[in-house]
C-alpha cells in the first residue's frame, strides 16, 4: 500500500475514474429509494405482520437511529483498513440482511433486521463520497462528481414512489428489501475491479472509548429529536444529557489525542462548518416539504402512490439537473455564491406555499417544489463538495461521514420538527363531528391518514365534513410551518455570506 494516499488517484485514467463513480452511484441510489419504499409498505407489512403501534415505529426509526450513530465511527474505520474494503463488506452484509428482512415472518425479526441494515448502511455511506475525494484529485472533476453522487440520491427518491408502487402492487410487501440484492451486485463486481483503495497513511491507534462516546452522542440526540412530540419529558431530558456528557467528554478525549478519531479542530475552519449548516438545512427544507407535499397528493387531492411520485417527478429531477449545472456557475460566480443563491430558492418555494394560504392547489404546490428542487440540487452539491475540499485527503473519511451525519439529523430534523409542527397544528384545528366516538375523534386527531380512516367507517354527511375539515386544518398546519422553512433558508444564506464568502473567493 503506498504511503501516500493521492498516488492511486493520479493514476487511473480519466475513463477509469467516471467507471468507478458510475460503481459507487449503485449504494448511493439504493439507500435512497430504501428510505422512500419503506413508507409505502407500511400498510402490507403492518396487515402481514401484525406489529403493535411500537414495533411499527421501531421498523421505520430503527434504522435511521442506528446509521446517525455510526457514520463518524465507520468513516474512521474507513480511514484505517480501506475504504474501499469498508464499501465492500458493507455492500455485503446491506444485501444479505436485505434478502432476510424480505422473508421476516414477525415484526421482531424485522426490527432485528432494519438494525442491521443500519450498521452496514453506515459502511456505504462514508465510503462512497470519501473514495471520490480520493478518486478525482482534481477540484473542478470532483465536484462534478460530487454533484452526480448528490444527484443520485435524488434519482432514488424519484425512482421510490415509482418503484415502490409497482413493486407493491404486483408482489408482497418483502419485495422492497429484495431489490438491494440485485442493485448491490454491480457494486461488489464493478467494486473490485474499477475502485481503487485508499486509507490514512497515519491513522493511529483504534480507540474503543471515543467510538462509544460518539455512538451514545448521535444515537440518544437522534433518539429525542424523532420522539420530543411523543415521549414522556424525563426521556427526552435524559436522551438530551447523556448526548451532551459524551459529546463534551468525546471533545476534550479528540483534543488529548495525537491522532484522534474525528479531528475535531476541523470545525474551526469556517468553510468546513459553514458548508455542514447548510447542508443540513437543505436536506431539512427538502425532507420537510416532501413529508407534507406527498400527504397532500395523496389524501387531499386523492392520488394513488404512482400518480403523486409522478406529479413529483419534476421537482426531482431539478434537483439533479441543477446540482449539475451548479458545477458550471460555481466556476464562473463562486460557490458560495451559488450555494446562497439556492437557498434563496428554497425560501421562495416556501414562501410561494405561505402567500397561496390554506387553498393551494396542486399545480401550484408542484411549482414551488421545482424551485425548491432547483435551490437544494445547488446548495447540496457545493456544500457538500466544500466539505470535502477544506479538509486532507487523508481525513476523507471523517469529514465525509461528518457530511453524512449532518444529511441524516438533516433529514431527521425535517420530519421531527416540520412534521411535529404541522401535526400539532392540524390536530389543534381539526373540528370533529359530534357524532364520532371517543376513539373515532382520537385516532382522526393523529393525523390526516387518521382522518380518511374513520372518514371510511362512518355515514356521508359526516365523513364529507371531517375529510374537509382534515384538509384545511392540514394546510393551515402547512402554512405554519413553511414561514419557519422559509426563515431558516434565509438564515442559512446569510451565513453563507458573512461566514463562508470571505474564506473562499
């Protein structure tokens, strides 16, 4: 192995590293059409299996629970025996314990099974944007190649609805899982081949303790941000300790070490930790909108899985067009710049939905959402691209899986914060028919999904009254929590420039 870990980029030839990203786009796309399909199989696992209220939970949360805490731990790993070897055994054991999941015969085993799925998905994920850091040395082809990487998880969100429709309508339920095994297989025969293995010359010792204080600071914060709207407070408090008692003490054990597990001075460099902010507030402001633009599709405006994951199709696509183009315009106007100028997209999009109020119509939703789409394909390529270019090669892995775990608290925080939001609101204005049953009226307050079910057990005069009461306490709940998307997007692009702007010109 040479002792210098850019000698294996500068070799390949340029065919041989577009071949190699093309190899390391496969995991990238599974795990983001995994995360999609999952939400449309709910309902036939949940007919198969019989699961209580937690284990569904637990089958949904368990996985991105356990990937948040290890993507620090498994960018370091990467750094020590080989990236590419990390990329490999995870790919490996994502695809066999994907096969298992897909023949579970009770819940348990299927939350056994997601848990897994977690630990090997925290392999996939550093690995890949670390080996193009290493792969494309030069810094106009990786971010081109960074901006195909981020375009990819937005082609598996595409592809989920779809995907996950067909799927569903012509096989069981477990057939969502089983699709990992023949998408990863490209993977561990393109993988050997084309990738090239690069790891930290100097990496230093394994150290156990910093591993498990990082795990018990992502997981428990992961824990209370997914829960605050549901767990009793004595949880949620002591989640929220035991995060910041190992995080403060992981700091100061990094700060003692000669070659600590996550450098964590890396975080003053302003580039560094101006591009993970922003970052995690695209993902945040992307997240937040699909979690109530696919509800509304589909219990508002009465669209099946397919018809809305088509409606939405060209928000998507935006999304992985303009993280292309934003290679080209970050060369001529900056990045920083470009990353602003998205951001100001996405709090247009936002505000487009709060102007239009309680009655917006889906045409006009599918608009916002093609500038949303615009604003994050450019804030996500470049923030991510900065991430990697402000640190060695040689902490590729660290910083990448730093990326990654700002995309997944991200992507978390949309959903927990966002959704918790709307939900409280929607359940706050909901007006419920005087003829329901105690438990009728509780199950319609959950939410909107909640509504249409008891809507479907109870007479015409009522059932048409609370579906339309669902619907604009629903958009209300919507109208709310677009002005708070809206100002953290503008938050975001000031930071960009008074933070990022003067670092890099």
């Amino acid at each position: 192995m040479s002792s210098n870990i850019t000698e294996h980029a500068t070799v390949l030839s340029k065919s041989r590293r577009w071949a190699a990203l093309a190899v390391l786009i496969f995991p990238v796309l599974l795990i983001s059409v995994d995360n999609t399909v999952l939400s449309f199989a709910v309902p036939a696992i949940t007919s198969a299996l019989s699961p209580t209220g937690t284990q569904l939970l637990w089958i949904i949360d368990v996985y991105p629970l356990i990937l948040a805490g290890l993507l620090v731990p498994m960018g370091s790993f990467g750094d020590r025996i080989g990236r590419r070897r990390l990329l490999l055994i995870g790919a490996t054991g994502f695809a066999v314990v994907s096969a298992l999941a897909a023949f579970a015969t009770d819940a348990t085993q299927l939350v056994a099974a997601r848990a897994l799925l977690g630990i090997f998905g925290a392999m996939l994920m550093p690995a890949t944007l670390s080996l193009i850091r290493t792969i494309f040395p030069d810094a106009n082809e990786r971010r081109t190649a960074v901006a195909v990487w981020a375009a990819a998880f937005s082609g598996g969100a595409v592809l989920g609805p779809i995907v996950g429709g067909l799927l569903l309508e012509h096989f069981w339920w477990g057939s969502v899982f089983l699709m990992a095994v023949p998408m990863l297989l490209p993977l561990l025969i393109g993988g050997v081949i084309l990738v090239p293995e690069s790891k930290d010359p100097n990496p230093g010792r394994v150290d156990p303790l910093s591993i498990v204080l990082i795990i018990f600071t992502l997981l428990p914060f992961t824990y209370a941000i997914k829960t605050f709207a549901t767990a009793p407070w004595f949880v949620l408090v002591a989640a929220v300790g035991l995060a910041i008692v190992c995080g403060v003490t992981f700091v100061r054990r990094q700060l003692k070490q000669e070659s600590p597990m996550l450098d964590v001075r890396l975080f003053k460099n302003a580039a560094f930790s101006g591009a993970l902010v922003v970052n995690l507030i695209g993902v945040f402001s992307l997240v937040g909108f699909i979690y109530f633009v696919s509800q509304h599709l589909q219990l508002i405006a009465g669209m099946s899985p397919i018809e809305a994951g088509l409606w939405m199709t060209p928000g998507l696509v935006l999304t992985m067009l303009f993280g292309l183009v934003a290679v080209a315009l970050s060369r001529r106007f900056g990045s920083p710049n470009i990353m602003a100028l998205g951001l100001i997209f996405s709090a247009i999009a936002y505000l487009l939905v709060l102007i239009s109020g309680e009655e917006a119509n889906v045409l006009l939703l599918m608009v916002a959402f093609a500038i949303l789409g615009t604003g994050i394909g450019m804030t996500e390529t470049l923030s991510n691209d900065m991430t990697l270019a402000a640190v060695p090669a040689s902490k590729a892995g660290a910083a990448s899986a730093i990326s990654e775990t700002a995309y997944e608290i991200g992507s978390v925080l949309g959903v927990a914060v966002l959704g918790t939001i709307l939900n409280s609101v929607y359940s706050s204005r909901l007006i419920i028919p005087t003829t329901l049953s105690t438990e009728q009226a509780d199950l319609a307050r959950e939410t909107l999904g909640g509504s249409h079910q008891v809507a479907a057990s109870v007479s015409g005069s009522d059932a048409q009254a609370l579906i339309q009461s669902a619907a604009q306490a629903f958009d209300h709940g919507v109208v709310i929590t677009s002005s708070i998307a809206a100002v953290l997007s503008l938050v975001a692009a000031i930071l960009v420039f008074r933070v990022i702007k003067p670092v890099i010109r």
